[in-house]
C-alpha cells in the first residue's frame, strides 16, 4: 500500500472514524484504524463492539484531488497515534506499507515509522443484504434523534428502554424515548412504502450526531435484521440494534384533559431552571407548579439545606379547571422544554397524580409526557 | 445588611472570590462567601486554608453606581448557589439579611430565600503590618510566574521546590522553579529598595493568574514574614508563604560551555513536540538531539511498543564543537520553549551528562537549565 494525501482531508478523516475506536480495548487491534488503499479511493474504518465507521477519500472530487494511491493494499494503525501525529506533521503525506506491517510516514524532512497489524485480523462487519431503505434530510434525522434521546432509561433493567424506538407507518417516520417516568415522541410526516420498527442503543445515536456535526445533506437509512446503517456521501454509520419488543408507547398520550393552559416557553424554562437549583435529587427534583385563581402561575421548590424560591409567571390562556397543584421533576422539565423550539407552549394537565402532557402550541411533530412526583 | 446590586456586577464578583473556595470542604461556612455591607461599599471574601480572595464594590464608581447599601451588616452565604442563582436572576437584585441569618433575594417576581451562617464564624485572615511593599505591572509579575510556575516539584519530598522562589535585590527582582532535574528562572530589572526573598506556593500562584485574568494594571505586593497580598485596586489576594530555605539556584547556572547553537524557536518547538509523541514515560520522555556534522540538528525518538519518528533541521550557527548526542526528556524540552516567546533560541551545551541551557538569542529575563536523561 502506498498513497500521498493531504494532510488535512486525512486528519479530519481520522479523526471522524476514531469516534468508533475505543481506548480501553483489551484487543490492540480494535484500538487501531484500518485503512484500505483501492484504485481511486482509499478507506478509513473505525470499529468497536457496538458501532462502526467508514469513511472513504476519492483521489478525485469535482477536480480536487483528496489522495493519490500509487501502490493498493490495506494496514491497521494505532487510533491514538495517527490522530495526534498527523495534526503535528506539515504539508503532504506520503504513506507507504513495508515488512511486518508497519507504515512509514514521510512528510518534508520528517520520518515517521509507526508499528501496525495485518488488516485480515480486523473484525468486519457482516450486514447482509438490507431489508429496507429510505431517505430523509439529515437534519429531520437528526431532530428526531436530539428531541427524544435523552428521556432513555439510563439503567438497563429493560434493554428495550435503553434504546430510541423509530416507527414507520406509511404516513409518518416517528421516534420515541421513555424511561417509563417521561416520554418523548417526534412524528415526522412523510410518504415510504415502508411498514415496521426497530430499536437503537443511544450511545451509537450520540456518536452518530457527533459525526453528522453540521452535515446538512441526505442520510439513507438500511436496515437488517440486527443492524442500521446510516450514510451519507461523505460517511457511513452502523449500529447493531437492541432486539426485543417495545412497549406500546402511542396508547400512553392522554386525550383528554382537566385544564389546559399556554405560557411563554422561553419564561417558563428559565423558571423551571431557576427553580430546579433547589431541587435535588433527596426531593426527586421536586418543581411545584401551582395555578393562582386560574391567571397566574406560581413555580416553587424547597431544599431542606440551602433554602427556597418563589416565583409567580403570567399565563396565556387556560381552559378547564382554575385550581391545580402538581409536583414535576425540575430536570425532566427542563430537558422536554429544551426539545421545543416554539414560542408558545401547551401544558395539559389531567389532575395532580396524572401525567402532564407538553406541547408546542403551533402544531408540531414533537410531544413530551412527564409523571408527576409526589410532593413532601 | 440591605443592598441592591447589579446582577452583573455581583455575578463577576461571587465568581472570583469563589476561586478561593473549596468545593470538598468539611467545614460548612468555608464553602461560603462573606458579604460585609459598609457604608458606600460591599466587601465579598472567599477563603480557603491556603488564600483569601477579596473583592470590594463601591456604590460610585466614576459617577457609574455598583451598590447602593441600604442597610450595613455581613452574612455568609454558600457560594455554590450564589454563583448558579444570580446567574439565572433577571435584572437588579434587592439582597436582605433576615431572621435566623436567612438571606433573601429579590429580582422582579422572585424571591428566593437561602440559609445562611453568622458571619462572625467565618475564618479571619490575621495579617500583621507589612514589612515590605512593592509596586510593579500586572503583565510583568504574572509572566514572572507564568514562565517559571512549571517547573515546581511535583512531590512534597522537599517542600521549599514545590513554590515559586521569589528574590528581591536592590536592581532586580527576580522568580525562580526548580524540580532538580529542571531550573527556569526569569529575571526583571527594577529599582528597588527591597532586599529579600519568599516562597509562594505554586497553587496559589495558579490561582493568582486566573483571577488576573486579563487585568493589566499595576500590582502591589505586600509581604509579612508567613503571608503575601497582591492588590489591585480590583481586588485583594492572600496566600501562605511556605517557610524553608530555598536552595542556591544561581550558582547552578554554567558559564563555560563546549557547544553553542541557535535555532529557529517554532520549528524546534514543533520538532520536539512531534517527537515527544514516542517518548512516552517508559524511557524518561527521551527525545534524543544529534549535530549532523555542525550543520544540521537530527531530533529523534523511539518507543519500543509504537514506532520511531526522526527529522532533520537546520541550524543557525554553530560555535564550539560540532560532535554532540545528548537526550532530553520531551516534556521538559517543550515546556521550557513554551516559555521563549522570541523567534530565534540559543542553546548551550556542556557535554552529554551536563545540564543544557536554553534561553532567547535576544538579551532576555528567562533562562531555562535541563538535565540529560541517560538514554537506552
């Protein structure tokens, strides 16, 4: 194997692939970055036991010329070192393969010698032919992703939880996260042949946004049985998905309720954030919402330690009942409202031991559900 | 105690004076900060069994009002909540001591009330009449510790070389590190009537710079024979002197050498740096310099799990002899040359067991020793 490459496009390279690779592997091999020169192109792949990543460099893109391979073949090579060595090397690399695998680097009057693996020893990924596919702008996918993941459950008493659901029903694309206390879901309304579900973990949905980062382009979903790949022209991401059956999430969203109030969004989270300072976890981050003769509401929380906030904030609107008291989880609260991006907020509530559904007032694709807790 | 304050102005003041305190404290009020309401001017103090930091606002400043006092008093307050409260506050802040040492904070349709501690237990820096003061640039004392501050021991074996010694002497002042396999020393011609010396630990220094932040005023320093107060007219810090005789540095500096070079500082900064990637803790972080017949500098490093990586630079002058292998420990190498900020460095070579010196090529205040590591 041998190519010259810029020094840039392979740093940045290196770099996307690695958020596969693992630092604290027991196998040397899995801490490395496997890269396969072919004629044109050359492959950068990271992998761990959960996610893999593949980036390719074409020798030739709109005229500009990523990499040149002068000799094919293939070579794994420590994550850690390539990342920080080729940041601290000048100008053009050239690469080149010699006996018992390792890999010279030369760049100006600069030689570098680093020990690396056979490639055939490279765990692959073995993705059989895809079930289904689809398409859709990365950044639909990636709202989907942001505005639900962080309601999984973080314990894995039930591995089904761990992991974000996506449905497609003919009409729509839709996501959902609950850790049975708070649910968030994310209808994306779309025309696809495709019927069916499927579960991913939501560390490899983490790394997936971190590789995405500002890629506005299209993201085509595959799917098997066992994996997902997400790719794009630039990347590709798989993950294995977490198998078992996903409780029926859609049966939970009340439809009916006992008052049903609107208020500023941007107001009311640096209320509730206010108020969450004093809500620790020995009170289950108890935020105390409170309607004051149905024109105002009133947001308080108490720690038993450090002392107490007041604060009383106006009400758009409310219909149905003028009185309510009901104790939320102060963090709860501010992770669903984070996930609005409206103006103006709906809150529905069902009475003070039921579950409070939030929603934009416009009509959005995003809806948020949090059991109350009981107040001391 | 009753003010009203601007959110912003107290907001800058808790946040420095928290640098003082210490999260992990087993005495409640030490994780506080002491509020003293004077006639015309509030004093905020945090403190730890190391520094105190103070910090005083006036109710006129050039006609612009930071406080305006309504009522004297102090009160303790923990620091923690006051910093991630006034934060999330709106607009100007009424603050109030009320019954049982409770503070309430008023801020439009807010009121928050915290627990606070009699200020009376709160711990009292007792700091005798200066013996000695002295009057000199923000930017000259913090590079004096910047440059030098790195090079303190890391151990405790011998407390006096984990500060930064300090020397007084009628036409200089100068800062001095060492860890005995190390020396940087920078020296600042002044006038001064000031004979003497002090050791200030290296913590507080660190401490010390961040709250100069990018302060450029004039610095007072005021020594007792156990403490140090530098003041500015923004704010007070106190730290312990460590007491002990500091070791006689001066001497160890040599005058004869067998080879001197200069070099171009950044590319060799960036060699070292490049080449410190394979000296890892193994091998002392050797990075191994070679003359390449008077001409040339070979830089070069090997790690027997990773690889090698060699380069070649070019020298600027060369005076002495021109057959030299010394190996250095990397690490040392690149912070000593982070120090420089000139373009072109000397570096003056006694032998290859013999401590090397490096300083700027221009008449410069900061010298740098290193002792060779044996190399494998």
């Amino acid at each position: 194997m041998e190519f010259t490459i810029n020094k840039e496009y392979l740093s940045q390279a290196v770099s996307d692939v690695s958020k596969a690779v693992s630092a604290r592997t027991t196998l040397p091999i899995l801490s490395g970055i496997k890269m396969a020169a072919d004629h044109g192109r050359l492959t950068l792949t990271g992998s761990n036991a959960e996610i893999v990543i593949e980036r390719v460099l074409y020798s030739n893109v709109q005229g500009e010329s990523m990499v040149a391979v002068h000799k094919t073949g293939s070579i794994v090579v420590s994550a850690k070192y390539l990342n920080d060595l080729i940041k601290k090397l000048p100008g053009d690399l050239l690469v080149k393969v010699g006996e018992n695998h390792s890999v010279s680097i030369q760049s100006e009057d600069i030689v570098v010698s680093l020990k690396g693996f056979h490639a055939g020893e490279f765990p692959r990924l073995t993705m059989s032919q895809p079930e289904a596919s689809h398409k859709l702008p990365g950044t639909v996918l990636a709202d989907m992703i942001k505005r639900t993941m962080f309601a999984v459950s973080k314990n894995g008493a039930r591995p089904v939880l761990t992991g974000v659901h996506f449905v497609f029903d003919q009409n729509f694309f839709c996501s959902t996260a609950t850790d049975s206390l708070r649910l968030a879901t994310y209808k994306h309304n779309i025309g696809t042949s495709l019927i069916g579900s499927f579960i991913v973990p939501q560390p490899a949905l983490n790394e997936f946004l971190k590789l995405m980062g500002s890629y506005t382009g299209e993201v085509t979903l595959k799917l098997t049985e066992s994996y997902i790949e997400f790719s794009t022209d630039v990347f590709s991401f798989y993950s294995r998905l977490i198998a078992g059956k996903y409780p029926n999430t859609a049966s939970l969203i009340p439809n009916e309720f006992k008052t049903v109030i609107t208020l500023q969004a941007s107001d009311f989270l640096k209320g509730i954030d206010r108020a969450a300072l004093f809500a620790g976890e020995w009170n289950n981050n108890n935020v105390n919402l409170t309607l004051l003769e149905g024109k105002k509401l009133g947001i308080s929380s108490r720690s038993m330690e450090s002392g107490t906030i007041h604060e009383i904030q106006n009400i758009n609107s409310l219909e149905g009942e003028e009185e309510l008291s009901i104790s939320l989880d102060g963090k709860f609260l501010t992770e669903a409202l984070r996930g609005i991006k409206d103006e103006e907020i709906k809150i529905s509530f069902s009475g003070s031991m039921k579950p409070v559904l939030i929603e934009s007032v416009s009509d959005s694709p995003y809806q948020h559900l949090i059991s109350p807790v009981r107040a001391y």
